[in-house]
C-alpha cells in the first residue's frame, strides 16, 4: 500500500468524543494533520461537511481509514455510493 492515509471519523451527537477514533487512526498511521470529523451528524445524512473535505483529499493510491465502517456508511448503498465515488 502506498500513497498517504486519509482519516475519517464521525460522531452522531455532540456529546460523543472523538478521542477514540483519532487515536484509533494514528494507530493505523493516519497523520492527525490528515483526519477529517463530522460532529452531531448521523450517518444516514450523506450531506456532510468532513466527509466530503476526506473524499476530496483522497487521490490515486491513497487510501481512506476509518475506525468502523459504521462510522462512513449507514448502508451498503452508501458504501458502494462512496467507493464509487473514491474510484
């Protein structure tokens, strides 16, 4: 694998804490510099600001980490939605 690692992480409430997932992607290798959050946003809503700024990020040989597929996609229509999209 190369190319740089692009961190997504999602909270559905603005109670939660992101500190597991960003430490969860620096342990994959994910430079904090390169994770991109959505906070008080739930999956189902694909209008989100942080996802959007990642897939953008995200070029050939890149690859996008997260923690949990729950924490990208709600379905998977939404993830296939979301892989098309990376490719």
């Amino acid at each position: 694998m190369s190319g740089t690692k692009i961190g997504y992480a999602r909270v559905s409430t603005a109670g939660q804490d992101l500190a597991t997932q960003r430490e969860g992607l620096a342990a994959l290798g994910v430079n904090p510099k390169l994770v991109y959050v959505d906070h008080g946003l739930t999956g189902r809503d694909r209008d989100r600001p942080g996802l959007a700024q990642a897939l953008a990020a995200v070029r050939a040989g890149d690859t996008l980490v997260v923690t949990k597929l729950d924490r990208l996609a709600r379905s998977l229509p939404d993830a296939r939605d979301i892989a098309d999209e990376l490719t």
